[in-house]
C-alpha cells in the first residue's frame, strides 16, 4: 500500500520593475490531492509501473482547481513557451552536431 499526497500546488506570474514592488498574478490557485495505490495483481519490478493497481484518490479538504486565464497571465505563459521553445531548439541542435561527427 503506498500513500501519494499533494498537500498544495499553486502557480503564478510575477511581474518586477525597479521603481514599483512585485506583482504577482494567480495561474493555478493552491489545491491538494491524496491518493491511495494498492497492488492487486502482478509483480512490482517485473510487471510494469501501470499493471495491477487500484488507485484510489480525493481531493483534500474543499479543495478545487481554478485556472486563471488574464491578459498577464497569457502574456507570462507565452514569454515561458518562448523560452522553452528556445531552449528545445539549442538542445535539438547540439544533438544534430553529434550526429555529424558520428558520420566521420
């Protein structure tokens, strides 16, 4: 029997300029969740991660999950993709110059 516990999750953007304080815009407001897994069936290291389990799960105390979606909020998540995307190019890249030497 295993436990799996997320006792609060929260993200946000936050805005900083030098002249006035931070400011931060909710995203994702805290939640938290638990989780029961039970095996049933199957071996633990031979069977796989997702063959004979019973999960069972609930969210904590009045718990839900909202979203919010402002103009900040969107403007924020699309600076993060823009990163991300960035970051994938150099990485694909760096791995095509392997490939070539590994033609020589």
């Amino acid at each position: 029997l295993q436990n799996i516990s997320l006792a609060s999750i929260e993200a946000w953007i936050e805005e900083t300029n030098n002249i006035e304080p931070s400011s931060k815009y909710p995203i994702l407001e805290p939640f938290g969740y638990n989780a029961t897994v039970r095996r049933v069936s199957g071996r633990r290291f031979l069977d796989g991660l997702m063959f004979g389990l019973f999960v069972q799960g609930a969210s904590q105390e009045s718990s839900t999950i909202r979203l919010h979606a402002g103009v900040k909020q969107i403007a924020g998540l699309n600076h993060l993709q823009q990163v991300l995307l960035t970051l994938g190019l150099d990485i694909d890249n760096n791995n095509d110059d392997d490939d070539d030497d590994d033609d020589m």
